[in-house]
C-alpha cells in the first residue's frame, strides 16, 4: 500500500506542468538594460512594436538558436556574423534605436550576400538546408520592417 501510494504522489508531481525554460537571445535582463528612458519613446521616429510579443521576432530568435553548422568554416564565419547582426536587430527595435536598427539591416544585408557568394561551394542539400534559413529569416525581417513602417 505504501508503494502505490508513494508512485501516485511520484506520478502527480512528475505529471504537472513547468515553465519552459527561456533560450532566446533576447534575455528579460538584456531588455530592462536597453530600454531607455520614457522621454525617448515619444520621439517622431519611434518604432512602436513590441518585440517581446511579435511571432516574428521569436522567429527569429529561434532561427538564430538553431542555425546549423556546415564544413565550409568561411561560411560559418559569415553565419556568425549574420546572427549577431539579427541579434542588433532585436536589441535595436526592443531599445527603440532607430539608427542601431538600419545599421544592423544593412550588416544583415552584407553578411547574407557574401553568404550567397558562399554557398555556391556547399553541396546540394546543405545548400537547400541553408536557403530554407535565408527565406525566412528575410521574410520574419520584412514582416517587421512592413510593421514598423505601418505604424
């Protein structure tokens, strides 16, 4: 009898729900560093767009985390350097940074075609792998860009 209860208590506590934990770049200490004062939130060039909840965003996010590596140690230099750039991106929208934001657009530009210049040497599925990253990266960053000019 005390097995069976010891196993059910067991099975209760093992079966509730947890919190995920957080894997994105775009940490919650990072973001009340960055915020800036509220005084600058009313500037006529503000970006009005939350990034802790935009889908794209955390697509973004999540591309960044899980970009895979290749053999080409070249284009994984330059991958780095695209992700950093996204990274920029983030931080400078979340910060309301509108020049951080167009200075990280056009570091996303630079790395992405060197990238296509790279790419060129991978092998057709590794190719096709990495191109499914391009596509949407570029598409989440148009998203966001069409968003913030919306507003």
């Amino acid at each position: 009898m005390k097995r069976l209860l010891f196993f059910g208590v067991l099975l209760l506590i093992t079966s509730c729900a947890t919190e995920k934990p957080n894997f994105s770049p775009l940490s919650n200490s990072f973001y009340s560093e960055t915020k800036g004062s509220d005084s600058d939130r009313g500037a006529k060039n503000s970006i009005d767009i939350n990034i802790k909840e935009n889908v794209n965003a955390s697509e973004i996010s999540n591309l960044i985390a899980t970009f895979p590596q290749f053999k080409n140690s070249a284009l994984n230099e330059e991958i780095t350097g695209l992700k950093y750039s996204l990274q920029n991106y983030l931080y400078a929208i979340d910060a309301n940074n509108l020049a951080g934001k167009n200075k990280a657009i056009k570091n996303f530009e630079r790395s992405y075609k060197k990238i296509q210049k790279l790419r060129q040497k991978l092998n057709k599925d590794d190719d096709e792998v990495l191109n499914r990253y391009l596509v949407r990266l570029k598409t989440n960053i148009s998203v966001i860009e069409d968003s913030i000019k919306g507003n």
